[in-house]
C-alpha cells in the first residue's frame, strides 16, 4: 500500500519556502542570529507538515479507522450514536484520512463559533459514506484561526486510508453508528489512516 509522496504536505510548501529564502538571506548578510530562527523554522515545518505513509491495523470491510491523528478526550454515547472528541495539537501530523473506503462531502461550515471545548473561530461538518452505506460525520473545530484547515475534492470516491485534506491544530467531535464495537478508550492516542476506532456489525 506505499505509494510514492512528497515529504510534507502540499499546505508546507508555502512557509518552507519562505523559510528557505529567509535561511540564504541570513547567509548572504551574514546573520548568524536570523540564519538560527530560519533554520529552527523550517525544522519546525517539516515537522508539523510532514506526509507519512500509513497502513491501517486491519483491512476488514467495517473497520472505522481514524481519520485524524490526535488523542481522544472523551466518548460519549447518544441516541444518535457513538462520539468520541479528539485533540488534535500543532505537533500531531496533520494530515485527514478517509476511514474506509467511500466518498466524503462537506455539510456544512459555520463561522465564529463557540462550542464547549471552548474554541472560537469555525466549525465544519464532514460527512464520510461507506460503499455499503455507513456513515460516519466528523464536526471539525480549528483553534486561534481560521484557515489552518484544507479539503481535497479531486475525486468523488475515495480508498480507505487516502488523504482528503489537512489539519493543522484543534478539535474533532467524530459520530460514529451505535453499533459500532469500540476498540479504543479515553487517553488513546490514534492516528489517521492506522488505527482501529472499532468495528461495525
């Protein structure tokens, strides 16, 4: 399942770039000081938007597989079904994954919202379809600003585990069906595309 990928995702290649020139600036005026804070940047970036392959724990046909790397704060169950909020920090690869294989669309998108996290800024509702109808909805809540969060529509289907956006630091709410046997607690770290929230029957 390896493909052949670049080292950071496309959402880096901005502020790499930028700390490269600043990096050959700091050398070409001969500041040490501004040639240390470039390079620290650019270690920094190629950290927090690095592209790793993923291979998922199981490839079973009602495997939910996170899409999102980050550490699970709390799992409530509804009526509604099963929802398990995700901390996702700046440091945590920020790379979306599809949880099976299907399509996703986007819902919805709210504006200056505050949810009981608390954060301020936006929600957006994802909503993944299995190919044999289950569904699996993820309200995404980025924290302190608003465009740390991207979507790719390039295809209208997806494979399990492929990459559909990115995520740079905040908040996911992630429902899954009631009958979903969970196969992660609270304190969980997960990560997107690898591992098993649980599977459905």
């Amino acid at each position: 399942m390896r493909t052949t990928t670049e080292i950071i995702a496309r959402e880096g290649w901005k502020p790499l770039v930028i700390g490269v020139i600043v990096l050959l600036l700091s050398w070409l005026f001969s500041s040490g000081f501004l040639g240390w804070l470039a390079f620290i940047f650019i270690v920094g970036v190629l950290y927090c938007y690095y592209n790793p392959e993923r291979i998922p724990e199981d490839i079973a046909e009602n495997l939910i597989l996170s899409p999102i790397d980050g550490k699970i704060e709390s799992i409530e169950k509804t009526d509604n079904g099963i929802y398990l909020e995700i901390d996702k920090p700046l440091y945590f690869c920020g790379l979306l994954r599809m949880p099976f294989e299907g399509s996703m669309k986007q819902k919805e998108k709210i504006n200056g919202v505050l949810n009981a996290s608390p954060i301020i800024g936006q929600r957006t509702l994802l909503e993944f379809f299995h190919t044999q109808g289950m569904k699996v909805e993820m309200f995404i809540y980025p924290k302190a600003y608003r465009n740390n969060l991207h979507l790719y529509f390039g295809e209208s289907k997806f494979k399990v585990t492929q990459r559909i956006g990115f995520f740079l630091k905040g908040k996911a709410r992630i429902g899954i069906p009631l009958n979903t046997e969970l196969k992660v607690s609270v304190g969980d770290r997960v990560f997107a595309g690898s591992s098993a929230l649980g599977y459905v029957y």
